[in-house]
C-alpha cells in the first residue's frame, strides 16, 4: 500500500472527509460523462449511442450511491 493509498484509509474515517470525497469523486465522473455526451452529440451520434451512454451513467451513478 503507497503512502496515498494509507492516507486515504486514515482520512476516510472522517465523516466529512468521507463525505466531501464521496461528493468530488461524484462531480467529476458527472462531469467525465457529460464531456463524453457532448462529444458524441457534437458528433452527431444515433441516438441509440447517446441512450446507451446515458444508460452507462446511470449505472455508474447507481453503484456509486449503492456503495456509500
């Protein structure tokens, strides 16, 4: 385990820690995601493709906030 990795460990005992990390970590896969749509909207991609990228967030959003 790296020195990060033991850091985290330790911090993530914090409730506000855990919670502010939980809330960033969410932020920026919702912002990943949403480059991504853009892209592919831009792209004049079928709509089948902008459906299941969506679908593919949802998911991801669901096991994240299943996992908290």
């Amino acid at each position: 385990m790296t020195n990060y990795e033991k850091l985290l460990q330790e911090q993530i005992n914090n409730p506000e820690f855990a919670k502010a990390y939980r809330e960033a970590r969410l932020e920026r896969i919702l912002n990943e995601f949403l480059e991504i749509l853009k892209e592919q909207i831009c792209k004049n991609e079928p709509r089948e493709v902008l459906l299941k990228t969506i679908s593919s967030m949802q998911r991801r959003i669901s096991s994240l906030q299943a996992s908290e």
